[in-house]
C-alpha cells in the first residue's frame, strides 16, 4: 500500500510540471503496469489462454521508461521492469487435459529485463495529434529469480516439490517488436497501451527443452518447438519533460543589445540600446 501512494504521489508531482512530447519537449518518463505471459513447454500462447486456469493469476510487472524525440516519426526509449512470470494449471486441468500427468502444469519465476527499442510513430494529421498509433521493435536482456513471495509446493496432498520449477541460470537475450497507441489526456499527461512478443535465445529457464527426450510428465519436451518466449500487455502514463532550449533574441536583449535591419547584409543585427 505504501509503495501504491508513493507512486502516486511522484505522478502527482510530474503531472504538474510534465507538458506534452514535442520537438520542443524532447524527453519522457513512464511508469507501466504490465502482464507477462509465458509462451513454453509448459503451454501459452503470449496473447491469452482461453480455457486455462492462468488467466486467474497476475503475473504483473512493474516499470519505468524514459524516451527521447529523434524525429516526427521515430522516438527511442529505454526500459526496465521487475514482477512475478510463470505458468499454472490446476492438478484438476492437467489430468483432464493431460493423462497420465497428476501434478499441476506450471512454471514460476520472478523475471526482470531492460531494453532499449525504437518506435515508429504514425501521425494522421500532425505532431499534436491525441491519438498516435506505433509499431515497435528493441533488443535487451532478462534475467530470472525464484519467486519465494509464491513459490509454494507444488504437491498439496504431501507437500513435496515434484519436480523443479525454475532454472533462473544465465542471462536470456531478448528481441521484443509490437505496436501500440498514445493517446494526449492534455498537455501534461498521455496514457499507452502496447503489446510485446519477446522472443529468447533460451529454452530452459522452465526446465524443459524442445527435442529433449521426454518424460512421463504429458511429453512437455515436445509441446513447443524452439526457445522460449513470453508476451507482455503494457499499460503506461507517460509523462513528458520540458526541455531548455537556447533563445538567442533574449541572450542579446539580456546583454543591453537591441536588434536593427542592417540594408546592406539584409538581415537583422544586434548593437548597444
């Protein structure tokens, strides 16, 4: 709860200075609410799993972004976030989808990543635009921690952990590209929504590895191919920054110069009031 009304609290004091990203107001910070979604051996498919019991835990993260202007069209952004990953079905699913398997299906883990990425704005009028849809890609990295807040056993009956529930071991490359929309509330606060594929360069972190040999446990080895992968549902309040900017017309007003047309050059010269 404390740290809720703290964040708040910093949002309120942005809110006050922030104004709206321009070219004159090249810079941004946003803090994000968002759902991992775990795309593995185990199942998932990033987007939503219909059907899968899942969809009832939170898997959210939390983040921080800052973004610089680089043109009309283009920003770059970097970001980072922490918060809980994983994969669960209930020991009643697993046997009605899985026979042979009477243990739930489920990976847990705590995940934490930052990128860097470009996005390609889309602008239907101009710059002030409210509404501004994207695409984007980036490249990062995550790494990965056992989640002790809800790494509970997995065996209720016994109490026993039947098997392991996260290699956290090396750190995964990561390759996130998606679109999404920016819509300006004013000319202080603008609210995000973006989806994210991330594809891994790892497959092992939940214990299982496609083209393995196999096991009793439903065939996980076999149930995607290739490396690991996860999705992400990103809900942000972005907030820009006014940024300084040189006015040489009132550097020289400052000095005690006044400006006068100058025929011969035809331009405007500056000499002591």
């Amino acid at each position: 709860m404390k740290k809720i009304l703290i964040l708040f609290f910093i949002l309120f004091t942005l809110v006050q200075t922030g104004k709206s990203q321009t070219a004159e107001k090249k810079l941004a910070v946003g803090f994000s609410i968002s759902k991992n979604l775990y795309v593995g051996d185990y199942g998932g498919n990033g987007i939503f799993d219909i059907g899968h019991t899942e969809m009832s835990q939170g898997y959210l993260s939390f983040g921080l972004s800052f973004a610089g202007y680089i043109s009309r069209s283009i920003d770059f952004g970097i970001q980072a976030n922490y918060g809980d990953y994983g994969y669960f079905n209930t020991i009643a699913f697993t046997k009605q989808n899985l026979p042979g398997v009477d243990a739930p299906n489920s990976f847990l883990a705590i995940k934490y990543q930052a990128t860097s990425s470009v996005k390609y704005k889309i602008h239907f009028i101009n710059e002030d635009d409210r509404f501004v849809p994207f695409l984007t890609v980036g490249m990062g990295i995550a790494g990965y921690a056992r989640n002790t807040a809800k790494d509970k056993p997995i065996n209720p009956d016994n109490g026993e952990v039947t098997w392991p529930r996260l290699n956290d071991k090396g750190t995964d490359l990561i390759i996130p590209f998606g679109g999404g929309f920016k819509y300006r509330l004013s000319d202080k606060i603008a609210i995000q929504y973006q989806y994210l594929y991330n594809l891994t360069n790892s497959d092992v972190h939940d214990t299982h590895m496609s083209g393995g040999p196999g096991g009793p446990n439903g065939d996980f080895e076999h149930r995607k191919a290739g490396n690991d992968a996860f999705g992400e549902h990103v809900f942000s309040v972005i907030l820009s920054i006014s940024t300084p900017t040189f006015d040489k017309n009132n550097i020289w007003k400052k000095q005690g110069y006044k400006p006068y047309q100058s025929d011969n050059w035809k331009t405007y010269r500056y000499r002591k009031k």
